[in-house]
C-alpha cells in the first residue's frame, strides 16, 4: 500500500550509512532487502486493485466491457 513505501526511503539510508563506512556486504544486503520490499508493497498494492475490482463486480457497477454483463 502507498503509506508503506517509506520503508523504502529508510532502507536507502541505511545503505548509504553502510557504503560510507564500509559496510560493504550489509549494502548489498539492503539492495536485496529494498527489492523484497518493493516487491511485497506492489503485491499488496495488486491484491487491493484485485479486491476492489471484485467487490465493484459484486455491487453491479460496470468495470469495463459492454453493457452491464461485459459483452456486446
């Protein structure tokens, strides 16, 4: 979700803080940490999409397609 995307501003940091003093190898670790993160936000953010889409379909209200049922 959007409000959990700081996480990534504060991974970033801590990489910086690594790289300026030498922490080589926790930098590298924080790049495959800031990419599990980033990857499990945007899942997140897909399911919400998915679910609104699903209860929107329940509702009746016309999510794409023609007509009410989607065809023409």
């Amino acid at each position: 979700m959007a409000n959990n995307r700081w996480i990534l501003d504060v991974l970033m940091d801590l990489k910086a803080f690594a790289l300026a003093n030498d922490l080589e190898v926790l930098a590298e670790q924080l790049d495959d940490t800031t990419l599990i993160a980033a990857t499990e936000i945007a899942s997140q953010a897909e399911k919400v999409r998915e679910e609104s889409n699903a209860s929107s379909s329940r509702s009746g209200q016309n999510t794409g397609g023609f007509g009410r049922h989607g065809h023409a």
